[in-house]
C-alpha cells in the first residue's frame, strides 16, 4: 500500500478559509503534526511516497484534493478555488511514475478530491463550492466504464464531502447530522457525536486512523470492533483539513 503526501507548504498558515473564522496557525507545530500523521501511516503498512512541495501553495499539504483515484486511473482534479490550481501538476507526474492511466477534469469543470468519497463501486461526488455540475459529469465519464456509479450529493453546510461524511472499512457512512445536507442519500448512515469524528482513514480492513480531539466517537468506534488510531492535526483543522485531506491512498499498489 502506498500513499502519496506532501509537505506543507511554509505559508500554510494563508490557507483559504471558507466557514470558519481565521484563526493563527501555528506553522512549526503544523510540521510536527504532519510528521505525526506520516508516520501513523508508516507504522501501519504505508509506503509513504512525497510530491514535491509547492512552497506558494499555502493549502497544498492537503493532498488529497488533487486528484480521485478508482483502481488504476488517476483523475486529476481542476481546483475550485484558483490558488490551488498549480497543486496539481507534480501530483499527476507521481501517479503517472506509478502506472496510473491518467485523466483530467477539464474547463469549465472544477472538482476537488476531497468531494469524492469512494464506497466499494459506488463514488459519491458533494456538489458545493468547489465542485460543479460540469466536474461532476466529466467525474461519472471516466469512472462510469470501470464499474462505477457516480452519485451527486448536495453540500452548503462544509467545505468538502469528506468535511463531512466518510465511511468505516463495511461500508457504513459516518458523519455529524448537523453538518449533512440529507443522510437519506448514503443508505446505512451512522451518527457521530463530533464534527471530527466524521473523518477516518481506513488503515486497513478493521484500523481506522482519527483526529485525536473526537474521543467520544473513538470509543463509539470501539465499542462497535474498530481498532482506532489518533493523530493529533489541530492546526490543519483551523484551515478545514481532516485526516483524509493529507494523502491520498493508492490501495492498487500493494
């Protein structure tokens, strides 16, 4: 298993902030919490793989925005916000290098990886601020003929899907109820009881890795049989990442 990350940026700190207040951001601390975070990978199984940094790309740490990958292509994301749109460039060279097939969302689409949130063969796609219709069409193109089905979700309340919702190692979607436009659209819909016990990493078939200040949703996960890691990623939280936005996991390559 592989996983690509990028180290953030050392204007991290100018990151764009869309529903949350500014708050400082501490960037040494940031550092440390990425290494934190790079190394939980690491310590469960993951080759760890760097893109380039990209110094004048404040939010570029989160990774994961740069691309949607669903068995061996690779489809790269067409930023919503403008600033972030040079992140993509080495992200596609490090898929590329892999063997991905590559494919691009292209104008007038935008589409951000931290929209799409991947449930065995079904790839549900928030259509919010950074995603539009047109992502979504040209997203359900090049997914459709691998098996895929593509479901748009509405999203005004976060940043990203993924900010809100994502999914336990059987399926079963995770999120917190006040930051979900409708759970009718996920079918098994689990409840949690804090805005950040919504994120979890898959790690493998029974490890979910978390931020560290959602403890009663740990518990909740262990009492149902999930072994649970936390990382500490405060000061990314200030910026609207989760645990999901810092890599993006090539679980194809062994």
């Amino acid at each position: 298993m592989k996983a690509l990350v990028r180290r953030p940026s050392p204007r991290l700190a100018e990151g764009i902030v869309t529903h949350l207040d500014r708050t400082p951001v501490d960037s040494a601390l940031a550092v440390r919490q990425w290494e934190g975070y790079v190394a939980a990978l690491r310590e469960h199984g993951w080759q760890t793989l760097e893109v380039p940094p990209a110094h004048d790309c404040p939010d570029s740490a989160f990774v994961e925005d740069t691309m949607v990958v669903y068995e061996r292509t690779a489809v790269i994301a067409r930023p919503g916000a403008d600033a972030r749109k040079p992140e993509t460039a080495d992200a596609e060279r490090a898929v590329r290098d892999l063997g991905y097939a590559i494919v691009r969302i292209e104008a007038p689409g935008t589409l951000d990886g931290g929209d799409v949130l991947k449930v065995g063969s079904t790839v549900f796609v928030g259509r919010g601020g950074r995603t539009n219709g047109d992502g979504i069409r040209q997203l359900r193109e090049a997914l459709s003929p691998l098996g895929a089905t593509v479901i748009a979700v509405p999203l005004t309340k976060v940043l990203h899907l993924k900010s809100a919702v994502t999914a336990l190692p059987d399926g079963t979607v995770v999120g917190y109820p006040p930051l979900v436009d409708d759970v009718t659209m996920f079918g098994r819909f689990l409840p949690v009881p804090e805005e950040s016990g919504s994120h979890v990493v898959l790690l493998d078939s029974q490890t979910l890795l978390m931020a560290a200040d959602a403890p009663q949703t740990a518990r909740l996960f262990e009492d149902l049989g999930w072994r649970v890691v936390t990382v500490d990623i405060g000061e990314y939280e200030k910026l609207e990442g989760c645990v999901t936005c810092l890599s993006v996991r090539l679980r194809g390559l062994g």
